[in-house]
C-alpha cells in the first residue's frame, strides 16, 4: 500500500516482479524489437509493453517517440492521455511532453512558469522500418534491427499477417515456428498431411548471426492436393526467422516472423510477407490461412506446463526432428542467456 520513506518506487528500468531474470532482461534489452505497425499509429498514443516495461508510442511534432508509460508527476499512464499540438499530454493534470520527453506545460503552474529540465519523461531510441516501429531499452548499440535483404526498408510491396499476442514466451514461439514434428499434427485442417507419416529432420547450418534450416515437407492445404515443399528457416538470433517455401513449381514465398517479448511468458509477434505473384483473391485467402495457422498454434500453446524453456536440452523428450531446436538452444547460451539460473 506504501513505498518506504528510505524507498524509491522502482530503482532500475526492470520491474521487481518481471518474470524475466535480471542476467537474462540485460541480454535481452540490448536487442531492437518493433512495438506496433507504423500504419496504426495515428494520432492518438498507443500503449506497448516489452521485457515488463510500459511503454507509449506516439507521433510528436519531432516524429515518432517512444517513452515509458507514465508520468513523471503521479505515474498516470500516459497511453491514456492525447496528443495534441504534437505534444503528447497527460489526462490527469495536463502536463504537455515534447517528442523529446521534456516537460513544456504544467497548466497548474500558469503560463509563465518555468519548468526544470529534470522534469522529462524516460525516453528510448526510435526507428522504423518494414512498416514497423522498432526500439531497444538499452539503446541498442550492441545490436542491429534484422536484415531482409530480399524486401524494401519502408515495407513498400509487403503484405502484413495480422499482428497478434502469444502465450508463450518469445523462445517458444520461435521453436514453434520451426517445429517439422508439430506440422501435421496441430496444423492437419490447413497446411494438411497424415500425421502417420514419418517426418523426417532438416540439415542445420550456423551462420554468424544464427542458425538454418533446411527442410523437405510436403503440404496438403487446406485438404487439396499434396505439394511437395523445401522450407528453409533462417533464425536470426534471438527471435527472429526469414522463412522462404519453395515448392515443387518453382514458386517462392517469403514470410517474416519478428517476435517482441512483452514479458517472460508472453509475447507479440509480427509477421509479413513477400510472395512473387501479384495480390489477388487468391494472395488474400493465403493471408487469412497464414493467421489460420497462428490461431491453431495459440491454442495449443495456450496449454504449456511448463513456459520457461529449458536451455539444458536434457531435460526434455528429443525426436531426431528437434536438432534445430538444440542447435537454437545452444546460441541462446552463446548470448548468455540462461546464466543468472545457473
């Protein structure tokens, strides 16, 4: 009920009850990861949440700015205030902040008041790209946003599945994602095949910035006829994965998986696409059986016992089809994750 006299209400960027271990939230608050679409940021706030941390996106008059979520006077959200004159303002007692965080009005002191500088918001770093608002808690200076090299840096051709948040934890949700085993078993009514049928593994190839995967499947959409696919997975570490499919025809598609990790046990994920046909009728129906496909996986994973994902792979049943995942497990470690539980 009270915060103790000698007490500050939160000494560091971490929550105290983020699920997300301190070893583990510094690792991963050095990387770049996108918080909302920039086609749905207009011109009100738009409240986001990454590693635990509250945080308000919104279009300044100095562009797009990203800040913790609350206000510095009575830690009111300010997600639920406006933005206006490209000042984003709190719904308490109107304090005005600039794109840079800087307090410029408090209507309670009068016009002419002067402000102190300490009187700011905390503020991140801010990029866009792929149609997607990016930002890092640590400043990002370690780290880069992923490189596609085969799409636009302003998105410009691509064709977005629908953003959703997941039950799980980010590492999970990129397992899933290449996960051969799970295919035609959870995914029977759309991507299809008997899920008698042997599946076989993928050759694993390390990459400096990741792992590969290169598999051979053969898909029965939506019950048609059967397709004999490669997949080829490029997870770009720590939860990122280009994925192309080419099938038997000679016809590419590209889909983007970027994950946020909005805390340890739940995350946002972002997908888009590239496909080298024009979009027609038949490019949407695809859209909408890619987002079919997201919500068979949500259900599943809604049931995990356990959401913490064990780095030591002795811990865990293994078929000859989860070598992707020990190799993903392994470069986890690499980054040093995992350690502050050892």
């Amino acid at each position: 009920m009270f915060i103790a006299p000698h007490a500050r209400p939160q000494a560091g960027l971490r929550p105290a009850d983020s699920g997300i271990a301190p070893g583990d939230w510094d690792v991963l608050s050095r990387y770049w990861y996108p918080l909302v679409e920039a086609d749905a940021l207009g011109d009100k706030p738009v409240a986001a949440r990454l590693l635990d941390v509250d945080l308000v996106v919104f279009r300044s008059a100095q562009g797009i700015s990203v800040a913790r979520d609350r206000c510095p006077h009575r830690h009111i959200r300010l997600s639920a205030g406006e933005v206006r004159d490209g000042e984003i303002v709190c719904p308490y007692h109107a304090l005005a902040f600039d794109g840079s965080g800087q307090c410029t009005r408090i209507p309670a002191l009068g016009r002419q008041a002067r402000i102190p500088a300490a009187y700011r918001l905390d503020m991140f770093p801010v990029r866009e790209k792929y149609g997607l608002i990016w930002t890092s808690l640590s400043g990002g200076a370690d780290a880069q946003i992923p490189t596609f090299p085969d799409i636009p840096d302003d998105g410009t051709g691509i064709c977005y599945i629908k953003t959703r948040d997941w039950p799980c934890s980010a590492a999970r949700q990129i397992e899933n994602f290449f996960d051969l085993a799970h295919l035609p078993v959870v995914h029977h009514a759309t991507l299809g095949n008997d899920e008698t049928m042997p599946v076989s593994p993928g050759r694993v190839i390390q990459h400096d910035d990741g792992i590969a995967l290169h598999a051979d499947y053969v898909e029965r959409p939506f019950q048609g006829a059967p397709r004999a696919c490669t997949y080829t997975y490029r997870v770009i570490l720590p939860f990122t994965i280009d994925f192309t499919v080419l099938d038997e025809t000679g016809h590419a598609m590209k889909l983007y998986d970027v994950v946020a990790p909005t805390s340890g046990h739940a995350c946002r994920v972002f997908q888009f696409m590239k496909d080298t046909r024009d979009i027609d009728e038949n490019h949407r129906q695809l859209i909408e059986g890619l987002d079919a496909v997201n919500i068979e996986d949500i259900e599943v994973l809604q049931h995990l016992a356990l959401p913490d994902l064990p780095l030591n792979t002795h811990f865990e049943v293994h078929l000859p089809v989860d070598n992707v995942s020990y190799a993903y497990r392994e470069r986890l470690v690499a980054l040093g994750l995992g350690a502050s539980e050892a």
